[in-house]
C-alpha cells in the first residue's frame, strides 16, 4: 500500500501547484524557522538534532516554493540574539551552520535543478571566522546562478540591519556624494542586506508565536503574514499552501497600497526638487515648460546620485564576503 500513499502524496501536491500557479504567486517569501527545540524535546531527542531536521524541513519546503515560482526566499538562521543562548548551543548552531552552508552548495539535485543563487544577510564579522569563511565559499560556488535567491540571514536583526544602512547613508552625505534631500525610504530599503529584493510578499512564522522576532521589519511593511501553529521540522508544503491562499485573497488590496506608497514617494521627490531648484514647490499642472525643464534636470540628478550609491553600496558588500575566502 505504500505505493498508493505516494501516489496520493504525488497527486494532491500537483494539485497543490496548480491551485496556486492560477493565482498570484509572492514574488517574495520570508521564513521564520521557530520550534526546532520543542520539537527535540516532544521527540525526546538531542537539541542538535531538532536543528539537523529543521533544515531537512527547509530544504522540504524551499522544493514546494520554488515549484510554485517563488522567486526569493530569505531564512532567518541565526539571529543577533541567539548569542545570548548557551555557549554550548551557539558552537552547535556555529557548526550545523558551517555543515548545512556547505551541503547546501554541493546539493546538486536542489541548488543545480533550480539554479539558485544563495546570499548572506546579517553582519557576518560576528560570526566565527570557519564560519565566515564557509558563507564566502557558498556565495561563490552559486553566484553565478541565474534562478531563484536564497537570502540566509546569519547574525542578523532588522534593527541592526537598518542602522548599518542609515549609517552608511550618513557617511555618503559627509562625503558629498548624497544630499539631504536624496534621502527616503525607498534608498534606504535598496540599502538593505536584501538589496533589490527589500519587498516581502508573505511573511511566515511557524511554532505559533505572533511576533516577528526582529526581522525584516522594514521588508514586510505590505506582506501578508502567516502565524502557523506548527514546529519548523513538521512543517511541510500544505502549510505553506494555506499562506498561499490566504496571500491571494488580499493580493489585490496589496498592490493597491503599494500602488499608493509609491505614488507617495514620486510625489515627495517632485517637491523636494521643486523646492531646490525654483525655491518653493509648484503643482505639475501649473508649472511652466521652462520649470518643468529645470526640475526634471534635478530629479535626473537625485536619481543619478541614489544609484551611485546604491551600486557602491552592493559592489563593497560583495567585495566584503569575497575577501573573507
């Protein structure tokens, strides 16, 4: 009778695929792995291994996602805070981290089938220099991928995420290469450790705690976000189908907001032109060619400067995790 399970198995997952490629499917999904130690102790197993089948769930559930044509997919690893844990838990977490990093790359029938490209986000400097090394050398082995991303986010919190990006925006106008009024939260969401891909479709956190834990605070501002009660290494694509429905149902209304939002952005950056070139701002529908002329000239330039930056920003942090091989 076995094979008549995975034959049922085979079919309602088809059907699974089909349902929510008919839909819209998130471009980008963000993970919160929570409940491998409870799950360890329900089993009466060791920790270590509540985490070693933790990631078989993510590598289970990156399959059913990038099936369904996700296109990012950011993994909260380890966190800032985890830190504070026991020493003995941090070195197991350091070495399941280096291990999986490293099978990771070498899973030819997932990483290669997909072609998925795997990045770090977090301040890795904090991180264990084996450690370190063991992220460079995945980053590298998948670069050159074209597929789907894989943001894994290690001695990481949104927080601190997002003052090293304030900081470094600060540092650029010091410098001069930025001004004031380059400055918003559409650069700074480019700044971010997930640099272009900064939306957040669906946000999903297992073991049935409501909080985000500190991350990708500024990312999910518009996501639709999935409390599922149920530990991290049970989790399994039905769960994840469910977020999909869920997502779908508001979708529209998403984009709406967003629409606005970015209307919103447009809008402040017209008037800060206006009021650095012509000394006050002026309505669109008012404005006289010569204005106009003069005002576009110094949007042009805003967004001249944002791009600069933005592209030194990511050459650096690329040349940050190249120099640690």
């Amino acid at each position: 009778m076995e094979w008549l399970w995975d034959r049922v198995q085979r079919s309602t997952r088809a059907l699974a695929l089909h349902i929510v490629r008919a839909g819209s499917v998130p471009h980008h999904v963000g993970l919160v792995m929570d409940g491998n130690r409870r799950w360890a102790e329900r089993q009466h197993l060791e920790r270590s291994a509540g985490h070693r089948h933790g990631f078989d769930a993510l590598l289970r559930v990156l399959e059913f996602l990038l099936e369904c044509g996700v296109g990012v997919v950011t993994v909260y690893a380890f966190s800032i805070e985890n830190f504070k844990r026991t020493k003995e838990e941090v070195g197991e977490l350091m070495a399941l981290a280096r291990e999986k990093l490293h099978e990771l790359a070498k899973q030819r029938n997932f990483v290669q089938r997909n072609n998925v490209r795997v990045r770090v986000c977090g301040d890795v400097t904090l991180l264990p220099r084996d450690v370190q090394e063991t992220l460079a050398r995945t980053v590298a082995e998948t670069e050159k991928n074209t597929g789907p991303v894989l943001n894994v986010c290690l001695g990481y919190t949104s927080r601190d995420e997002i003052a090293r990006a304030g900081l470094r925006i600060a540092e650029s106008i010091g410098r001069g290469d930025l001004e004031g009024r380059d400055v918003n939260e559409e650069l700074l969401a480019q700044c971010l450790d997930t640099e272009e891909f900064a939306r957040v479709d669906v946000l999903v956190r297992t073991s049935g705690v409501s909080r985000l834990s500190d991350f990708l605070l500024w990312q999910s501002a518009f996501a639709q976000v999935s409390i599922l009660d149920v530990l991290w290494p049970d989790v399994g694509p039905w769960h994840l189908f469910w977020c999909f429905m869920r997502y779908q149902a508001h979708a529209a209304d998403i984009q709406t907001r967003r629409a606005a939002y970015l209307e919103r952005l447009e809008d402040e950056d017209w008037n800060a032109c206006c009021a650095a070139a012509l000394g006050n701002v002026v309505d669109r529908d008012s404005i006289t060619a010569e204005q106009r002329e003069t005002v576009e000239n110094e949007l042009a330039a805003m967004k001249l400067r944002r791009s600069r930056h933005v592209s030194r920003e990511r050459r650096q942090r690329r040349d940050s995790i190249r120099a640690l091989l």
